[in-house]
C-alpha cells in the first residue's frame, strides 16, 4: 500500500467543490465516453506532430526591437552582399582549387544559387578574382550568400539548396557552413534525439512506476497520462505554431516536462485512490475523496507551474517567449489528464488497478519512523551544524558561477561530426580573410543626408579607426587605421557601400566577436558621436551579443519579481502562512544558484566534457533563464506536495516538530518517487547532439533531485523547526481566506 501519497486526510468526505467537482462528476457518469475523447486527443496528436514539429523556428534569440536587429534589416535592404547567411565550401579531390574541374563546378554552384529566389552571392573563388575565397592550401574554395528571409524561411530555402549541392560531384566536394546551415543541423539533431530521448526515458520510467504500485496497472495508468500529456500538448502545438514563433527546442520541453509532470499528478491520484480503497469506501466515495484532496493540490501545483512559466512572456525574445507558451501547454494538459481522462479510468477499474500486483502484506510503520521521518527528525535535532553544513555546500556549488560567460550559440553546440561545424572550422582555418569579415561590427544607415563631399563621412572613419582592437574601417571615402586614411577606395568600394542615402561603414577587429571584448568594442562604437543629427545602426555579432544580454538583464528583474509574487500568493493560499512562501522563495532561490554554478563548471570549464561528449564553451545567453523558470516552477510543485501534508498534520495536532516528521514521513516517498521520475525525463536530453539541450536537461533534472532531497529534506524541517509555530502564522482575515481557497478541508 503506498500510504506516502495522502496529502490531506479526514474522517468526513465532504462534497468536492468548485472545478474538481464538475471534473468529478464527469469520470462518474461518463468515463468511457472520456476515455474516448483522451484517445482521439492522442491520435490527433499522433497525426498533428509531424506538422507541429514542422512549424518549429530556429533562432529567436535576438530582440527585435534593438539596435543590431535594426542594422540587420537595413544592410539587408540595401547592402545584401554584407550580410552573408549562407557558406559553400568547396574541396578539389586534386588538390587544386583553381583548376578546370573545381572552376567548372564553382560556376554550376554559383549559376543554382542565382537561380534561387532571395539569394544573392556575396563572394566566390571562382575566376580567382577575391583571393579571400581561396584557401591557404589552395585545395578549398568558398562561395558566399545572403539567403533572405527570417530565420524560418531562409533556414528552409538553405535545405532546398544544400539537397541539390552537397555531396561530391564533378571532381569535387560540397559542404555547406554559416548560420543557416547550423541552425538546420541543430533542429535535426534535436528532431533525432526526441526518438532517442524517449526510448529511454519511457521503458525507465514504467520500471520505476512498478517498483513504486507493485503492480502492472497501477504502474501504466501514470505512463498512460504521461503518453497524452506529450500527445496532447503536439496537438494544441500545432495551433499555437500557426498563430506565434515556437522554438525548435520546445521539444525537449514538451517530452520532458510532459511525461514527468503528467507521472508526478499521477502517482497522488492513483496512490491516494488505492488509499481509499483500502479503507473500505466504494469506487464514487474513494474518488471524491482523492480529488478533494489530492486532486485539489493537482490543481494548485499545475497553476503555481504555470504562472511561473508564463513570466518568460515578460522577455521579447521569441526563443523564451515561446517556451511559456509551450510550458503552460503542456502543464495544463498534463494537469487535465490527472483530473479527467484518469479518474475516469480508476472509475472503470476499480479493484481491478491492483490487477498483477506483487505487493507485500506487511503492517504499515509509523510515519516518523519512516525513512523521511527519520531524516526530517534529525534534521531538526542538529538544525545549526547540519544547516550550516548544506549552506556551505550550496555556496561551493555556486561559486564557479562568479566566472561564467554568456554567449550566442555557435557551431561548438553540434557534435564534432555535423556538417555545418565540419565547415564553419574549415573555414575559419582556411579562409582568415572571411573570418575577419565576419566578426566585423558593420555600422549603417539609411538616412545620411547633408555630406555631399564626403566629409562627415570622412570624419566619422577616422574617428572610429581610433578606437582600441579596431584594426581597420573600411567606408565609402576609403580605408582607415590609428586615426588616418590610409588608402583610397578601392574600385567599386564607393558604390557597394554607399547607395542613395544609405551608408556602411565595417569596422574590421581583433576580438572574437562573441566575447565581452567584443561587447565593449560594439559600446565603444556606439559611443562614438556621428558627426551631425545623424543617427547610424550599429550590428555585426559583437553587437549582437550586446544587445541580447542588455534585452535579458533588463527584463530579468521584472521576471523575477512576477515569479516571486505569484508564487508566494499562490503558496500563501495553500497554505494559510505568511513566512512559509517567503522560505521556499530564499530556499529555492539558494538552490537554483548552486545549479547555475555547477552548470557553469561542466559546460563552461569543461569538467565531465568527455563524458558527456561536447565541446566546452560559454554559456548560451538564454539559457540560464530557461533553466531557472522551469526549475522554479517545479521546485513550488513539491512545496506544495509536501507542505500540504506538514500543514493538515500541524492543524489536527497543534505540534509543529511532529508535523514535520509525519508530514514528511508521510508525503516523502511519493515525492522522491516522483522527483526520481521527472528527473529522469530531463536527464535523458543528456543523451542529445545539442550541448544547450544537454544543458537544460541536466539543469533543470539536478534542480528537481536537489530540492527533493537536500531542500526538502533537510533544510524544510530545518526552518520549520526554528520557527515553530510562528511559521504557520498569519492574520485571521488572511487566514479566512486561505481556508476558503486553500488545501485545507473542503
């Protein structure tokens, strides 16, 4: 019998109210035809899931409203050629780049490009005219392109094209590169890992789910929610994908927090449901029972996760805006397929959900004598030493993150052997030249009026020629360096970088673009005054990076302040205290920093690298929010599991260190098993191609075992111990309200 599933108890069966109720009364009259409805979402989502997945976007890291995104858009507008997307690589099986066989397959490479609506070629080696496109062995050659388009449109134009190129032919070999080409390699290796991902996580998770029911129904029917809260959520993807941008790696998401909190609701519905039976009541009475109780902290855990989720939308990046999007999807069904499709299915079962079961008949220990209960009782007797003692560890944990280094995801996040980072380091070996075009800060507008000779212009070239790690700046008056011009444009120079009103200025340097020296150089550049009430655009990846960790800083405080308001509301409602949600806001906040800080020691400093197999690097700048949202919101997914108990415990005995003991020797089981679950779910992505997804996966996967064990186990009673009764605490209007909207007995 798993009695650590009771969450609420009492002698009496009250009617269930409010949405529980109508949900009741639906799994008692109609079960089969609510079963019939759960399947025929399934087989939607099944059908759907193929043109949901489709419609996922690449990028979406950038704000669309700054600067660089600005200077993007105008130098596509009217200087195409600066902005290449798009890298062909080209080898000669000869060794010789510039001969007939290479030359010849450089023109067809160049003819199916111009062919291509939306392409224009920025450079090529053929003819030999651009020695910046040749090799430095002279077996590789490069053609260059701006596909047009957002992220989406021109990450599919870059597939038609690589079909139709890649491979070897004609005496050579073809091998596309840039970001388009990237982007495309990361939504396919992340496409392959969901398969992978799940094949894992599935059979684990049903092996667990055995060991937790002892029995074979029991154990399906948490797989079975599990299963339509993924299919479900494909489903309703479908139409969310059509209406806004929804990131490619929303996938991991979706499978993730799908299958583990789908479980999670599960295992209290079905423990406490099996509970009741024991105790003799019939099917109805038993299942009234367990959605008055454990159905009602469904619901409220499921809103606490939600509303955390949805303070991503307070970001204007796409990629974290759709990420609350997908999460409060994928939440809700989760949380519907607990309250509807899976009362029905105990109301058609009955005794049978005990079917194949193996059991043991042995007489229940005491809850404080439980595992749990033990931990929480010496907890409590050692609560400064042992306290102290997970404090220190929480701080050595988090001090790496004092070192950590944000970054726009590059070719470094793909396996070794993907095609877009085979190039991309080819090319950044074999053609210098290119490479330092690339990591150019480009400086543009398209509103240059008044400067008939040149002079401003002129000017301004010389004065960003200035700045430190600039090495050269190329401008429609010519060539500049250490403050002077140093040659006259070159032919054609003018003209490609001055069209009508619009100008360009490249700001050639020697930072890695995607570095904090190139953020200050992108500063700098900005901070230089342009001569006249003339305003420029400043872009280029430097400024890129710049902008997007200014768009996360800013918005970051309003997030969190969303996130700790709701949830210490929604905690306070629970449960009835005012110094309860402030613990778990500094708990958990305490705890999420230590995984940040161990996040930065694998991924960054490359500790565990060759086992888990990727490459070291800076930290995707996006990240670490993800992470923290969706670790948040499930850290208050356990609150609410465990104090629930604590809390019903405290009211029927008036003593606040027994609580505690019963409460968790009572809840702790459950929750382990279910923490065990969802970790599960996420550790799996460690298996991805994809090191942000392995990032995530292994964040968000050691946030839920930490604050399942250490924070609840240890540090919970640790604070309910010191406080004592004061911890249960708030003004008897507040507390009126509380037991009108919260766990107590309803």
């Amino acid at each position: 019998m798993i009695s650590s599933g009771q969450l609420d108890t009492g002698t009496a069966d009250p009617p269930v109210g409010g949405p529980v109720r109508r949900r009741l009364a639906l799994a008692l009259r109609r079960p089969r035809l609510i079963l019939v409805l759960a399947f025929l979402v399934m087989v939607a989502g099944v059908v759907l899931a193929g043109s949901a997945t489709a419609l996922l976007k690449n990028g979406g890291f950038d704000d669309p409203a700054s600067d660089s995104v600005a200077a993007t858009n105008v130098l596509s507008r009217h200087f195409p050629a600066t902005q290449p997307n798009l890298s062909v690589l080209v080898r000669a099986d000869d060794g010789k780049i510039a001969g007939t066989d290479a030359q010849r397959a450089g023109r067809q490479i160049v003819a199916t490009l111009r062919a291509h609506a939306g392409v224009t070629v920025v450079g090529s080696y053929v003819g030999g005219t651009d020695p910046t496109m040749v090799g430095k062995d002279g077996s590789y050659g490069l053609v260059l392109a701006r596909v047009a388009g957002d992220d989406d449109a021109s990450g599919k134009a870059a597939k038609q094209l690589h079909d139709k190129l890649a491979g070897h032919r004609d005496g050579v070999h073809v091998t596309f590169g840039g970001i388009l080409q990237i982007n495309n390699d990361m939504s396919d290796q992340l496409n392959a890992d969901l398969g992978m991902s799940e094949l894992v996580a599935l059979p684990l998770t049903l092996i667990l789910l055995f060991f937790v029911f002892r029995g074979v129904i029991a154990a399906l029917l948490p797989l079975f929610i599990g299963v339509f809260a993924i299919l479900g959520s494909f489903a309703v993807l479908d139409g969310l994908g059509r209406l806004t941008s929804i990131s490619v790696f929303a996938l991991n998401l979706i499978t993730a927090l799908g299958l583990g909190l789908a479980i999670d609701y599960s295992l209290l519905i079905v423990s406490r449901f099996r509970e009741e039976r024991a105790r003799g009541l019939d099917k109805a009475a038993a299942l009234s029972t367990t959605m008055r109780t454990a159905g009602r902290t469904v619901l409220f855990s499921a809103s606490i996760v939600a509303a955390v989720l949805l303070t991503m939308l307070v970001f204007k990046q796409d990629f974290l805006r759709s990420f609350a999007f997908a999460g409060v999807t994928v939440v809700a069904v989760a949380a519907i397929g607990a309250l509807l499709p899976l009362p029905a299915a105990l109301m058609l079962l009955g005794d049978r959900v005990d079917k194949w079961s193996i059991r043991r008949r042995r007489p229940a220990r005491e809850p404080q004598r439980r595992l749990w209960g033990r931990i929480a009782g010496i907890s409590m007797r050692r609560p400064l030493i042992l306290g102290l003692v997970a404090l220190a560890m929480f701080v050595v944990a988090a001090s790496p993150l004092r070192s950590i280094q944000l970054n726009v995801p590059d070719e470094r996040v793909l396996p070794t052997s993907s095609e877009g980072r085979q190039a991309s380091q080819t090319i950044r070996t074999q053609f210098p030249g290119a490479a330092e075009q690339q990591g150019a800060v480009a400086v543009t507008t398209d509103r240059w009026l008044g400067d008939a000779n040149g002079t401003a212009l002129d000017g301004y070239a010389t004065a960003l020629s200035r700045l430190p790690h600039v090495v050269a700046v190329n401008a429609p008056t010519g060539r500049y360096a250490d403050g002077a011009r140093v040659a006259r444009p070159a032919p054609g120079q003018a003209a490609a970088m001055h069209t009508g009103d619009a100008v360009y200025l490249q700001v050639l340097n020697d930072v890695t673009p995607y570095s904090d020296n190139g953020k200050k150089l992108a500063e700098a550049v900005r901070a230089t005054p342009v001569p006249g009430d003339r305003t420029v655009r400043v872009g280029g990846m430097s400024a890129q990076l710049l902008d997007i960790d200014s768009a996360l800083t800013d918005r970051l405080p309003l997030a969190i302040a969303l996130a700790i308001l709701v949830t210490m509301v929604l905690l306070f409602l629970a449960t009835g205290s005012l110094l309860v949600p402030i613990k778990a806001v500094l708990l958990n906040a305490l705890g999420l920093t230590a995984i940040l800080g161990i996040l930065v020691w694998v991924f960054q400093q490359g500790h565990l690298s060759g086992p888990l197999n990727f490459t070291p690097s800076p930290i995707a700048v996006s990240m670490p929010v993800l992470v923290l949202c969706v670790a948040y919101g499930l850290s208050m997914d356990y609150e609410v599991f465990v104090l629930s108990r604590i809390k019903e415990t405290y009211e029927s005995t008036g003593d606040p260190r027994g609580a505690v003991r019963v409460g968790l020797g009572m809840s702790g089981s459950i929750v382990s098993a279910a923490a065990v679950i969802l970790a599960i779910t996420f550790f799996s992505t460690a298996m991805s191609g994809v090191s942000v997804a392995k990032l995530f996966g292994i964040g968000a996967g050691l946030a839920i075992v930490v604050d399942a064990t250490l924070i609840r186990g240890v540090l919970v009673p640790i604070f309910l111990r010191l406080t004592g009764r004061a911890a249960w605490w708030s003004p008897a209007g507040m507390r009126r309200l509380s037991d009108r909207i919260g766990l107590g007995h309803h």
